[in-house]
C-alpha cells in the first residue's frame, strides 16, 4: 500500500488543501505525458519512481538528512557553488517554480508581467505548497536579473534568504568581485552547517558533483544519434531530478540509462523513426513540471535532441578540474567553472552563440527552437543575436516566448509545424 505522507506534510505546515490539487494535476500530466511513451528504455521505472515520491519519501530523506545535523540549501540557479554546500554536509535542492499552479498565487503580491518562474516560485512559498522550500533551512539567491533579484528581498520577509551578487561581465574586475563572493558564500554556509571547508571534503564534493555532470552529459550526448535513443522529455526530465535527487543514487541511475541507450545505439534501436527532423531548443531554463515545448515538439513529429539551457548543456559543459591540491587552488577551479556558464545575465555573452554552434553540429540538430520564458530580459534580447547567428548560417530558427499555462498549445504547435515544414523543404 502506498505510504501516507500527510502528518509531514502537515508538520511542514502545508496548505494540504492546496496541496493536494497540485499532486492530482502534476500525477495525471506525468501519466499522460510520460508513461505512455512508445518503446521508452527500462531504467527511466526509477525517474517514474522519483516522481511518484518527489514529495513524499525524498522530502523524508531531507528531513533525515536535518535530523541527523545535515542542512538542506535551497536554490533557482546554476551560480550557486553546489560543491561548497555538499562538501559542508549540506544538500542543495533547486526549488519548485515550473508549475502555472502557484503563479495566481505570487500575482497577490507580486507585477503580472513578471518571468512565470519568479512568480511560480513565489506563489510556492507563499501559499505553503512546496515541501522542499519548508524543508530548506536557507534559500541562496543570485543577481542574476532584476525579477528575480527583487524578489529574493520580498522572499526574505517570510523565508531565510541568503544572496550572492554575480557579476554582469566576465572582465577581471568581475572575477574579483565573485571571489570576495565565492568567500562570503563559504563563510555563510559554514556557519549555517557548523562544519568547516576542507581541502579533503571540498575535493571529495568535487568529484561527486562531477560525476553527476558526467552521468547526464553521458545521456544527453547518446541523443546525437540516429535514431535517438531516448525522448528528448526524458533526457529533460532526468535533467530536472538531477536538482533533487539524492546525488551517489541519481548518478548511479543516470549512468544505468547510459549503459542502457548504448546498447540501443549499438543495434539502431530508437524511440523515433530514424530520419525523424531533430531539434534543438536554447534558451531558458525548464523547471519540473514544465515540459510543454518538448510535448508540443515530440507530439508534431520531431525529435528534441539537445537543449542549450540551464536544464542542459550548460549544466553539464563544463566540470570543476579535480588536480587542485590546496583550497586556494580549489576555490580558483570554482571559479573558472562558474565564471564559465554562459548564462544571458553577462554582457557581452558571444560564447553562448559558440555553445549553440557547438551543440547544434554534434547533435546534428535540423533547426533551433529559441524559447524564453515570458518577460525575461535578458534572453528576450539576447534573442536578436541568436537570430542573426543561426541567420548567417542558414539555420532555421523559431523564437517562442511563451509561460506555464497550457493557453497557447495550439498556437505552438501550428507555429513548430512551421518550422519543421522549413526543416523538411
Ligand atoms: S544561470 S539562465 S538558472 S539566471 S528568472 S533570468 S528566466 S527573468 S533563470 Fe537562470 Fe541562473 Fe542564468 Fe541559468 Fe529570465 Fe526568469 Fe530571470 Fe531566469
């Protein structure tokens, strides 16, 4: 029989109310999304699994973890230095803020014409429906826009708030100023955790997160062939547990479909046709449980084969260098790792456009798919340079801009039905 998780629920101080309309929605979108996914490898039973429990046994692991004098460290960005958390005992989670759900919610107190991600997370905390952010004894923000900068003062008043200060350029003024930052950090979460920042937890830390990076880049480079050997939703979706799972486990299970697709691409065997169009989507992050421009791709008779996203390559691009011997050599491989994700919030930020060329070639993508989450500045911008990019090299490109709510399925879909005409011709 299925474990009944309402007393922790109601000791997190849930809206159960709330809470449980949120599960129905979010457990008959995966049934429908997910599950019936044609000749879909074995091992993704374990991410079905993971959705099942997401708040059920993994928050009870969390509270384990508290139990036993652990911290948990809640997060919306790829700035913050997960190495530094792990090696101090803590555990990051990336916090809810995909859903359409808590966004009327945030409107209450937050502008309507605000990034759906800022408002989502928002409306989570406030009406108390995210067990993560109840079991996060400190949430780390980032300046990395405006919204979201904002909006971490607001957070503040009802939450543990702790904010790092990421620089706009990538000069060396700005490396210095995410020094003294990378510092503080250390300081805070040291003492938050009561632990202390070691050469030998701090390499060890290193070697774990790499090794996550390295299980879904593994994945997520296996989708280069054709056929594609997985769904791009569930190379997506394996992305996106990577932020909450237990890390040893996720990877342990990340390298299993690995091995699985292997043997796939071995044989030719592929969840699309071979010859299905690829495509390729850049732009900003996808958190759980925003999967609509995967479904609307992956429902019109394309493959999505890379995405060039914070749930993506830039994620695992990149792994902090492991032959650091002192902490201060340590600190600077940290640095060169997170001064080197090329997120829109940089100006100027060419090397996003060498990462889009890049993932493009190697995934032999027939077209890009640009999508911005509405309101963002920065990739709405950014967005001109992209076009021009792919322009000049004759790469078909579409620019969505779109949020959380299913209102504009059909309009997507006519428009990715445009787009794939072009691929095609
Ligand atoms: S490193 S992409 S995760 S900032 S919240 S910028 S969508 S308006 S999330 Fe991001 Fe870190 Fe960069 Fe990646 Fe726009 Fe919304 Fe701001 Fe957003």
């Amino acid at each position: 029989m299925a474990e009944d998780w309402t007393d922790m629920w109601k000791d997190l101080g849930l809206d159960l109310e709330k809470h449980d309309v949120l599960m129905g929605a979010l457990g008959s979108l995966y049934l429908e999304w997910f599950t019936d996914q044609p000749n879909r490898p074995e091992t993704m039973a374990y991410y079905d699994f993971v959705i099942s429990q997401v708040h059920g046994l993994r928050i009870k692991e969390l509270l384990d973890h508290k139990e036993k004098g652990g911290t948990v460290v809640g997060t919306f960005c790829l700035f913050v230095p997960e190495e530094v958390i792990v090696a101090l005992d803590g555990v990051a989670v990336g916090l809810c803020a995909g859903a359409d759900f808590s966004v009327p919610i945030a409107e209450a107190e937050l502008p309507r014409n605000l990034c759906p991600l800022i408002k989502s997370f928002y409306g989570f905390k406030l009406g108390k429906i995210c067990p993560y952010f109840e079991s996060a004894d400190v949430v780390v923000g980032e300046t990395t826009c405006d919204g979201k900068k904002k909006a971490y003062e607001l957070l503040g008043k009802i939450h543990p708030v702790y904010v790092m200060e990421v620089p706009n350029k990538k000069g060396p003024a700005d490396r210095e100023l995410w020094r003294a930052e990378l510092d503080d950090f250390i300081a805070a979460m040291e003492k938050t955790t009561g632990n202390k920042l070691t050469e030998e937890n701090l390499a060890a830390a290193v070697k774990k997160v790499n090794a996550k990076r390295r299980a879904i880049r593994r994945v997520h480079e296996l989708r280069w062939n054709d056929p594609a050997p997985i769904s791009g939703k569930d190379a997506l979706l394996i992305m996106q547990i990577s932020f909450y799972d237990d890390m040893d486990r996720f990877t342990q299970k990340t390298n299993e479909v690995a091995d699985e697709l292997e043997k796939r691409v071995a044989v030719g065997e592929g969840v699309f046709d071979k010859g299905t169009p690829r495509l390729m989507i850049s732009g900003t992050p996808m958190a759980i449980p925003n999967w609509k421009v995967h479904q609307v791709v992956e429902t019109s008779g394309a493959a999505v084969v890379a995405e060039e996203m914070c749930t993506g390559f830039r994620y695992y691009k990149n792994t902090v260098a492991e032959d650091a011997k002192t902490l201060k050599e340590m600190k600077e491989a940290l640095l060169d790792h997170y001064m080197g994700i090329n997120c829109a919030c940089f100006t100027p930020n060419e090397q996003r456009l060498e990462d889009i060329d890049y993932l493009y070639k190697n995934s032999r993508a027939q077209g890009i798919i640009h999508a911005t989450l509405s309101f963002c500045t920065p990739y709405l911008v950014e967005q001109g340079n992209v076009k021009k990019f792919t322009d000049d090299l004759g790469i078909p490109m579409l620019a969505l801009e779109t949020d959380y709510s299913d209102g504009d399925v059909g309009q997507l879909k006519t428009r990715v039905e445009a787009l794939l005409e072009q691929v095609s011709s």
